[in-house]
C-alpha cells in the first residue's frame, strides 16, 4: 500500500486534498518527530465501541473544588505538618 507523508503546514494548506487521499492509500502528518496517521473508516463501519462517552456533570463534578481551593487547602495542611515538625 502507497504511503504519503506530508508536513503539517501542507496538510493544514490542502486538508480537503490529504482527506481524499487517505479513501485509497495511508497518509501521514509530520510534525517535529511525531507521525500522525490519517485513517478512513467508512460510517457503515462505526461502531458504539469506536465512539468514547462523555457524560453530563454529576453530583461528584459538582461536590469538586477548584484548583485554587485546593492549592490554599494544600498549603494549610502543608504549613500545619512543617509546624509540627519545627517543634521536634
């Protein structure tokens, strides 16, 4: 099987080219040393197993505290145990 590997900047230039392309043959992306590989799969093909869920917040994403809330959380118990043991 023919295999086509173009830069990044030339796929982002002629994706509608690059996405045509991969109907017959593997086309790859470069970008630094990293390879990324254009796939085709047909809808008729597609599966629910191909597709990752996402689910809509929850009570657990909802009880959750920023991350700043937990960073001055941290810091208290941090600066609680270095008092603890400053006085050893």
């Amino acid at each position: 099987m023919i295999m086509t590997v173009v830069s990044s900047k030339e796929f982002a230039t002629n994706q509608e080219k690059y996405f045509d392309l991969a109907l017959d043959e593997q086309v790859c992306i470069q970008r630094g040393d990293n390879l990324f590989y254009l796939m085709y799969k047909h809808a008729d093909e597609m599966n629910n197993n191909d597709f990752e869920e996402f689910l809509e917040p929850d009570d657990d994403f909802r009880r959750a505290i920023s991350m700043d809330e937990f960073i001055n959380r941290a810091l208290v118990m941090v600066e609680k145990v270095d008092k603890m043991y400053a006085k050893k």
